[in-house]
C-alpha cells in the first residue's frame, strides 16, 4: 500500500501555517512539487534529474521517506548543491557527514533507540545484553551501537545473533544455552513473527525474559506465522517497544500555533476518520516544511543584513555560497515542532524523545518516556509492570556454596567409629588381662594386640572429615585420614597375614617341632610392610605435599530449565590434590593388594587346619576375603561419588567400618566367647 498520500496534507497545511505568518518569507510564496519515487532508485533518479533541469530552479529537496531511495538521491543532489530534508529515512548511513554534506531530517536514526535502551537497563540494574537481528544494514547498525555502548560502559554482551532465513530454532536454542534474559531484537514483521512463533515451540519466553523490539512494529504484525494470536501474545507479553513515536508526550503548541489534538482532528477528517498507511509520520512531514521555510527565511534575513545585493530569489545551482548558507541555517534550526522540540545535531538528525511501550496481553500502551537532551526517564501510566511485580534479572544469580560433610552424617559415623575404639579397647583389656589362658595364649595374643591396635588407628581415620566446624586445615585432615588409615590397614591385615603365613609355613614342613616362629618374627613382617607404606607417604608428602583445591560441581540443566531460575546454586567442595599423587596412590594400592592377595592365598592354602591351636586360620581366612570384597568396592564407589562430599565421606567410612568391625567381631568374638566358658 503506497504511503506518500498520507504526508502530502500534512506537508501542504504546513505550508499554508507558513504563508499566514506574517514573519516567515514576506516576499515568497512556497510552491512544492511532489514526486513519487515508487521505493525504487532508478525511477526516483530520473524524475529528480527531470526536476533538476526544468525551471524553475529548486531551492530545497524533502524527502524522500525510504532510506534506500534516500541514500543514493541525496548524494546525486549534492551535485547541484541542494539541501536535502526528509521525514522519514531512518537509517544511520545517511549520519555519514562526509557522503551527505548537504541532508538532513526530521526524524531520528535507528540507533537512537540505544541511548534509552541503555537508560532502562541501568534503571532496572541490568548489565548483561543478548542481540538478535535480521541480517539487514538498518538493523546491523543498530546492533553494532548496541554492542558499542555495552563496551563502553563495562558491560556484558550474552550473545548476538543473526538471522539469514526464516527459520530461527538454532539461534533460539543458542539464546537459551547462553542463559540469554534481556534480548534487544530488530527484523522487518515477516522475519520476526517467525522467531516469535519458534520461541513459543521452544518455551523461550515467560516472566524471565524481556524482549525489546522497535515501536515500528504496530498493529498486528505477529499474525503471519504459523502460531496462533493467542500464542504468539503470550511470547510477547510485558515486552517492550522503544523508538520516537513522532508525538510531542507533554502536548505543547507547535510553532504554527496548534496541538496535536488539533492537528490530528483535521487530519483524520481529511481521511475520514481512519488513520492511513504511513500516518505516523505525519509530524515530521509537516515539521520538515518548516525546517525548509525556517531555513530559507534566515538566509534571506542574512542577506539582507549583510547587504549583499543577491536575495533568495538569485539561487542558482552553481552558488556554492548561497547553497552553503542554506545549509548552514537549516543547521542551526531550533522550533517547537508538532513532535516537539527540532534541533539537529552533528549527524543532521534530531533527537526527539523516545517512547516507551509495554505489550500488555493484546494491548501496547506507552509507559514512559526517554529525553536524550537531558539523559533522563519519565514513566507515565504506571511505568513498566511486571509479572507478580518481581523485576526481570538479566542473568542467573549464581552463588558459590561451599559444601562440607554434613554435621548430623560427621557426628553418626564418628559415633560408630567411637564405639568401635571402645570395643577395641575392651577387647585389648580383655587379651591382656587373659592372656595366659591357653585359648588366648594358642593364637597368639601380641598379634592379636596388634590387629586391635591397627582396628583402633583405623576408626581414628574416621574422625578426619572437610567438616564446616573443622580446626584442621583441609590439608591436614587429608593427610590425617591417609596416614592413619593406611597406617592402621597395615598393621590389622599385616598381622592377619603373618599369622596365615605361620600356619602355612608350619604345616608345609615335616619338621614341626623344628620350625618354631615367634611372635616377634611375625611383628617384624608387619613392622616391614608398615616401613614400606610409612615411607610412601613420606616420599610423596616431601616431593608433591597435598595442595587444596577449590572445585566447583558440575550439574547438567535442562535447556528449559536454565530460562526457569533466577539464582542458581553451584556446590563447591575443597579437593586434596597433588601432581604426581595417582602414582603414590597407585603405589599404596600395589603394596595393600599384594599382601591380601597373598594373605587370600595362604588362607586358602590353610582352610582345612583342624589343629585346634591354629584354628584361627578360617577366621582369618573370612576376614581376608570380606575385606578384599569390601577393599574393591570402596575403591570403585570412592571414583564414582568423588564429586558428592558427603556421599564420598558416607559410603568410604561406611565400608572402612564394616570392614574393621566385622574383622575383630570375627577374630575376638569367639575367643571371648570360650575364655568366659572356662573362666
């Protein structure tokens, strides 16, 4: 639908404003001529250059509306040294003073929309930004002020994103894995209610989200996609559309001396009632005609002042200096137009105030106001609302939590372990205190001694836990819980295997009488293999000591449920870490495993002694296997629930508890038992 007859009256009650001050051209009457340039450049050249060489000569140029048609006019014009106004080119290539010496108009580039963007952001708090453009020079341009303004105030840019077709679910996607909130968005109508309709599919839109588009967008333009009204509204609801609506928002008397009120009633009546295609722009076509005349009246004033000789009338296309000093004072214009005030600046634009609208369910309504000359907000209605009045974030709060073992989980296993010091202790009291009764005395009681001095050392390992409450270092409770575990490991299952490897040697020798081993042969096997672990640790503390780390858990989120939270908790754990430790570690483990390897061999070996002195080789033999079982799978469940402290701390201690406790049950029990029977 052609949109050049709804500036025409508009265009022509300005000049008709003009011929009834007194004060504006006295000795001129404007006539205009108007061309239609059917919004394409070769025709819309050929009838300016028809124009240009048909008397008579033509002081000034508006228009044309269209920036594609604009562009390449204005730079032709300048050739016959013509002043360019439009009303409606928009776009920021035509703010390039060096390509367009001689343009100006009354309407504002696409990019003033950024200034009150930014304005809103810093109001509401909001420092990181997402973009999303059609892939266009009017909406590039937008998008790079954009990205230049977020620069230079230390900002955040999440994303940026293009769209090249119709189809958008890539960038959608990407928007929602970038964890994308405030999103500034720019496409022509068919584009954007594609996106719009692929963002409902995609669940990217709710209180969480805020999407800003330009205000030129009216009417029903979503409707061209392949989602319904209703869906596409609830994808836009509480939006925000930012631009100049070209209407003065405090109503002030223009320089013709009428309001807007007033304007709007006799335009209307002229299109009977309806507003036609392009009427929005009604208040720039009419406040270029006053640019014009402001402009040419001054140079005629200045003439006159001056006392040259020439008047307007004289212009000719090759006065350079009369067409300078059209330009000038078309730049130094500064009215009361009907959109308010008109002041070009450097890039011979204006700065009108910038609306503020807020899609609510169907409707849009303007909830504020942005003023470039004085950098400042005015909300009117109401100002922006939001979903149960809870301001938008422009990106997830994340908050580090330290994670330690938990106090009730600390406080249940050291009970445990506590108690199976105290059963330790009661049965070392107990082989002390009987220990020359023959069933004591014929299994050994200085090992024994042993096994419950290691069982002991291996509850204490317990208690080292990365407790909240803790007085140790983290560092120090890692190398705690090493040294006493492997130091108590060592001597409980060193001494079952001394002991299985005496039954073995014993009977594997004809000479029984002969191949006496003593108990301190059997404490010099465990003294050894304790030396070998002990100067492990050692080495390994000394060449690469324990180093705390700081590691964040990582949780896997869904796409939909990362648009879903506004805070977002990440578990941080400290982590015993050294450079070289899998080696160390992988040390412990060959010397722990070999001697039970070795010590389920002889048990094996030894299983069918019936010789009632040597009786404990069974029992050793089930806490050998129970403890190799129990050995496996503390290793595999210690890599698997590395990354949960208290799962890790839980299931390791666990097995470390069953594992001790069921080896003294198995080993005191039953000499208790026949002690107290003979007692």
């Amino acid at each position: 639908m052609p949109i050049g007859p709804a500036f025409v009256p508009a265009m022509m009650w300005a000049v008709d404003s003009i011929h009834e001050n007194q004060y504006m051209l006295p000795d001129y009457r404007i006539r205009m001529r108007f061309l239609d340039t059917l919004v394409s450049i070769g025709p819309s050249i050929n009838r300016i250059y028809e124009q240009l060489y048909t008397p008579p000569v033509k002081y000034m140029l508006v228009g044309p509306g269209c920036s594609s048609v604009c562009q390449p006019l204005t730079e032709s014009v300048v050739f016959w040294n013509v002043t360019s106004v439009s009303y409606g080119a928009t776009s920021d290539s035509l703010s390039d003073r060096q390509r367009y010496p001689r343009f100006y108009r009354t309407v504002a580039p696409d990019s003033c929309v950024v200034p009150a963007r930014m304005k809103i952001m810093e109001h509401f708090g909001w420092n990181a930004v997402s973009t999303v453009h059609q892939v266009d020079e009017i909406f590039s341009v937008v998008t790079d002020a954009t990205a230049e303004a977020v620069k230079e105030r230390g900002w955040r840019m999440v994303t940026s994103e293009m769209l090249t077709t119709d189809k958008s679910q890539q960038q959608i996607e990407n928007l929602i894995r970038a964890d994308a909130r405030i999103v500034f968005l720019g496409f022509y109508k068919e584009t954007g209610s594609s996106f719009l309709c692929e963002a409902y599919k995609s669940g990217f839109y709710g209180p969480h989200i805020v999407m800003v588009f330009m205000n030129w967008l009216d009417g029903d333009w979503y409707e061209d996609s392949n989602c319904t009204k209703e869906q596409i509204l609830e994808v836009l609801d509480y939006s925000l559309f930012t631009g100049p609506n070209f209407i003065n928002p405090n109503r002030e008397e223009c320089i013709a001396g009428i309001d807007q009120a007033e304007f709007d009633q006799e335009y209307l009546a002229y299109f009977n009632g309806t507003m036609p295609a392009g009427g929005s722009y009604r208040n720039p076509a009419f406040d270029s005609i006053w640019t014009v005349a402001l402009a040419l009246n001054a140079t005629e004033n200045i003439l006159k002042e001056n006392g040259s000789q020439k008047r307007l009338s004289d212009f000719t296309y090759a006065d350079i200096e009369m067409a300078n000093l059209i330009t000038e004072n078309v730049a130094s214009v500064d009215f009361q137009g009907l959109q308010g005030r008109v002041k070009f600046n450097e890039e011979g634009g204006i700065s009108p105030p910038i609306s503020i609208e807020q899609q609510r369910g169907a409707e849009r309504k303007v909830v504020g106001w942005y003023y470039p000359y004085s950098d400042k907000l005015e909300w009117k209605n109401g100002g922006i609302q939001w979903p149960h009045d809870k301001v938008p974030v422009d990106a997830v709060l994340i908050v580090i939590e330290h994670v330690y073992v938990s106090a009730n989980l600390y406080a249940a296993m050291c009970a445990i372990a506590c108690f199976g010091i105290m059963a330790s202790t009661f049965f070392l009291v107990f082989n002390f205190y009987h220990r020359a009764k023959r069933v004591i005395k014929m299994t050994s009681p200085n090992i024994n001694n042993m096994i419950l001095g290691g069982s002991i050392l291996c509850f204490v390992s317990i208690l080292f836990a990365d407790t909240k409450r803790s007085v140790m270092s983290p560092a120090a409770v890692c190398l705690a819980r090493l040294a006493t575990f492997v130091a108590g490991f060592s001597v409980v299952f060193g001494s079952l295997f001394a002991k299985t490897w005496r039954v073995h040697a014993i009977l594997t020798t004809k000479k029984l009488k002969r191949n006496v081993i003593s108990d301190s042969r059997l404490a010099g096997l465990v003294l050894i293999l304790l030396t070998v672990n002990a100067l492990i640790i050692v080495v390994w503390q000394a060449m690469d000591p324990y180093e705390v780390t700081m590691r964040n858990l990582t949780i896997c989120f869904s796409l939909q449920s990362a648009i879903d939270a506004d805070v977002r908790t990440i578990p941080r754990v400290n982590e015993c870490h050294t450079q070289n430790g899998i080696y160390f570690t992988g040390a412990l483990y060959v010397v722990q495993g070999l001697m039970m390897a070795f010590g389920a061999f002889l048990a094996w070996e030894t299983r069918k002694v019936k010789m009632e002195a040597l009786n404990d080789s069974k029992l050793i033999g089930v806490c050998i296997y129970n403890v190799l079982i129990l050995s496996v799978l503390g290793t595999a469940i210690g890599f698997i629930l590395d990354a949960d402290p208290n799962m890790n701390y839980g299931f390791r201690s666990g097995i470390v508890l069953v594992g001790v406790i069921l080896t003294i049950v198995i080993m005191f029990v039953p000499k208790v038992s026949i002690a107290w029977l003979k007692i």
